[in-house]
C-alpha cells in the first residue's frame, strides 16, 4: 500500500525518542559528545563571478546586508575571504593544538577553490563532508534540479578531496533535500535536521538512512543575526551552560550529543574566537567528554544501535490495521475503524499514541455505540471465564490479578456482586484489573455500587480506555 492510498497521514515525527531517551553508550562511557562542525562555504557563495545572478547577502558582519543584482559586492567578497584567508588557519591552529578532530561542511565549489585548505583539513584527520554543490538556496528548486545537484556535488568533492563524502549537510535546503540524499544511496548519515539532541533513523523507501541533527542555536552564526551574540564571551557563555545542563543530564543516566556550529569567516574573528578557545579549554577539565568527527558518531551509532524496523500502524492498510487492533475494545472493531480514518502519524506508531487515537474514535460514538461496548465486556470471574470463553486479552487480564484462582467463597461473593451491579446500572461491572488485586477490586465494586448511574457510566468508560492502554502496551513501544 502506498501512502497515496492511505486516508490523511501527518508525516511529522513530534514523537522522537519520548520520555525516556536511548542510552547513546558513548566509547568510553563518554557523557557528553561534544561535535565541533566547521563549515567550509568561501568561495562557493552567491557571486556572479560563480555564474550566480546575485551577490550573497547570508551570514555575514555587514549589517542589513542585501543582494546586489548583477554586480560583485566588494565588501561581501573579502569577508568571505577573510575566512579562507585567516579565519580557517586560526581555527586549524587552535583545533589541532588540543587533537580534537572537527567535522568540515564543505561547500564542494568552495574546496575545489581552496586547495591548500583542504590538504590541511585532510592532514589533521578532519572529516570533510560535503556541504552541496554552492552555497544558494535549495528551497525553490524543483525535484530533479535539486537531484542534479546533490550529484554534482559528490562529483565535485570526490575530484578535489579524492573520496566522495560520506555525510552531507545544505543547511539551505528544501521540503526534499534529506529524501532526495537519502535516496542518493550512498550517505552514512545526513544532518539537515535540528530535532533532536540524539542521532536517529528515518525510512526512505528500502534505505534506513542515519539522521544526525545538527544546531542553529550553539552556532556562531548567531553572531550575524538577531537576537545574537556580539561578544565572544557571550557565546562561550551560552555553549558552558548547554554542556553544563547535558553533563548535569548524563549524570542521571542520559548520555547526550552536542553540535557546535562554526564558520570560517565568523568565529574566525580574534574577538569570537577567544569565546570558541575558552569553552574548548573549559570541556577539557572534564571526564567523559568525547569530541568525535560526525563520522564516528555515524559509525558508533551504526553499530551499537542499528535500526529495527516495525510494521507502524500509521502506514498499514485498513484490514491489517483493524485485525491487528480491533480487538483492542472488546468485541468491538468500529473503534479501530473508525481511528483508522483519523489523521494518523508517527506519534501514533506507540501504544500512548495508538491509544489516544482509539480513545478518539470512541469517546465520539453516541452513547448506545459506547454502552454496547460495555456490555460486550464479560463479568469478572463470571460464567464465560470458568467456561473458558473470553478473549485471549481478558483470560491474561483476570489471571493477573489471580481471578483464574477464587476459592468457592470468593467466586460465590464475586457472582453476588456482578448480579447486583448489572441489576443497577444495566452493564457489567468493568476495571483495568492490572491495576489492581483481588482485595482492591473488591473495594472498589463497593464504592462504585454508590455511584449515580451517569457517573458509573463515565467510570466503565475510562476503565474500557484503561484497558485498551494495557494491551497496546503488550503490542507496541
């Protein structure tokens, strides 16, 4: 089934890891890994010089800065200049003098136009991935122009850095930039994405396709827009109190990633760049902190958490869905088709979110629909279990709380209390047994027997959708 045939979907993935992050198992029982990305874009910006229509107008210290169409910006030009002139060796200096290793973003017209960078960047041990074809806009390009590019790309940097990338990062991308790289086949992870504090995996079709994100916020461009930094200070300020709360977080077993986002021309500056020297200074005072090239991490995580896939309900087809859910509310599989028809997303591949959309789909049926769903529900240790007639999902339900096990005394005082609920409200008695024991079940049939029909109603109604929690949770993450 393709998603066309689906009813409406919700592609986003809100969800992520949920309440209880994976446990990275960083080499060494690292708890923080502090990525250093430096991206390498002078000489692949806007110009016309470069067959572009503009000049660029992006991530520079020209204030209000704009395009000049049709001319070369003189000012825009030897900023970008500064980067690969002095800014690039200035970091080159200070990463190698510690032996962290960074990643390179490198924009693949811009390296081809800086050789000497890239001998360095290749000498130190730095990954260089690739970081597009140019640095312009990808957001207006249609699909197979895009295509073109991201294939240019690679062609372009396997020529001048003699191996073809193996992450990719536009930073200027489109709606479907990370399918199209995805689908490209040959990327040990992609980093256009700033959703999470972890690496994860996305399904493009066959592949399973490595996402590590990256940041915009732990970023020097921060220092050319507004709200920004404007002193160095400020920016090692804000990256001490990121990795102080992601240390304080590994501490209770949460073991983090943290991108820090560089620029050539940017943090290259001597006043920012004291900002950069003292936070590097100031991790190395600390145990468990790994600062590896987002290769390693790509390769770690490869390995110690290689993607499993599921069947998602949010993609399965109506039949397989309601079989596999239906029986979810006892006997009764309108509410897994009616959930079915609800716009339905990665948030709902989990029990907690599977369960909110049945819960939808029932709490909105006319009381007669929701009563029939009561009644179909048996009594507790009643007729259908000694004759072994309930559900799978039932008998394990009662065995739980030992109802599979009364003596004669306590059947015969179960029976009593069904018979006069029924009597009363006209359905049988229901509660979430797992939740309970035989004494609190009892307890509760006596407090509940007080109850005024309406509100007894309301009470079986939540117990129906406590119910169906416990058995998504049998099912699903």
């Amino acid at each position: 089934m393709t998603s066309s045939d689906l009813p409406p979907r919700y592609p986003r993935n809100m969800i992520g890891y949920g309440a209880a992050p994976l446990d990275a198992k960083w080499p060494g029982g690292a708890k923080v890994a502090v990525q250093f990305v430096l991206n390498y874009e002078e000489g692949g910006e806007n110009n016309i010089l470069h067959g572009d229509a503009a000049s660029e107008a992006f991530l520079s210290d020209i204030p209000g800065a704009a395009q000049w169409p049709g001319q070369r910006h003189w000012n825009m030009e030897s900023i970008y200049e500064y980067g690969a002139r002095a800014g690039f060796w200035r970091l080159h200096r200070m990463f190698t003098q510690v032996a962290i290793p960074v990643t390179i973003y490198g924009v693949a017209t811009a390296l081809a136009r800086s050789p000497e960078q890239v001998a360095a960047m290749k000498e130190a041990g730095w990954e260089i991935a690739s970081h597009g074809l140019k640095w312009v806009e990808h957001k207006d390009m249609p699909e197979e122009e895009e295509r073109a590019a991201i294939a240019d790309a690679i062609r372009l940097h396997t020529e001048v850095v003699g191996s073809r990338p193996q992450g990719w990062y536009t930073g200027r991308c489109s709606a479907n930039t990370v399918r199209l790289v995805a689908e490209e086949g040959g990327f040990d992870y992609i980093s256009d994405t700033y959703d999470d504090d972890l690496p994860y995996w996305m399904e493009v079709g066959d592949r399973d396709q490595l996402i590590i994100p990256y940041t915009l916020e732990a970023n020097d461009m921060r220092f050319a827009t507004a709200p920004g930094y404007i002193t160095g200070e400020q920016f090692f300020q804000y990256l001490k109190d990121a990795f102080d709360l992601l240390y304080a977080e590994a501490e209770d077993g949460a073991p983090k990633m943290m991108s820090v986002g560089l620029h050539c021309r940017l943090i290259g500056r001597p006043g920012k760049a004291a900002g950069l020297k003292r936070f590097i200074d100031y991790i190395q005072g600390f145990d468990g902190v790994w600062c590896p090239r987002r290769i390693d991490i790509a390769e770690h995580w490869a390995k110690t958490h290689p993607h499993q896939r599921i069947t998602r309900p949010s993609a399965m087809g109506q039949e397989a869905f309601v079989a596999a859910y239906g029986s979810i509310f006892e006997h009764s599989p309108w509410v897994a088709e009616r959930a079915y028809q609800l716009e339905l997303g990665p948030a709902h591949d989990r029990a907690l979110g599977l369960h909110n959309a049945l819960c939808r789909a029932f709490r909105c049926a006319s009381e007669a629909e929701r009563k029939a769903v009561l009644m179909a529900h048996p009594d507790l240790a009643g007729k259908l279990a000694a004759a072994k007639y309930l559900t799978a999902e039932s008998t394990s339900e009662q065995a739980s709380a030992g109802l599979d096990a009364l003596t004669d005394a306590e059947r015969s005082q179960f029976t009593k209390l069904n018979t006069e609920y029924t009597a009363r409200f006209g359905f049988p008695f229901i509660i979430a047994v797992r939740d309970h024991s035989k004494s609190s079940i009892l307890a509760a049939f006596e407090q509940r027997m007080k109850n005024s029909g309406a509100e007894e109603f309301d009470e079986a109604c939540r117990q129906v959708e406590r119910i169906a929690l416990h058995r998504l949770m049998d099912l699903l993450p």
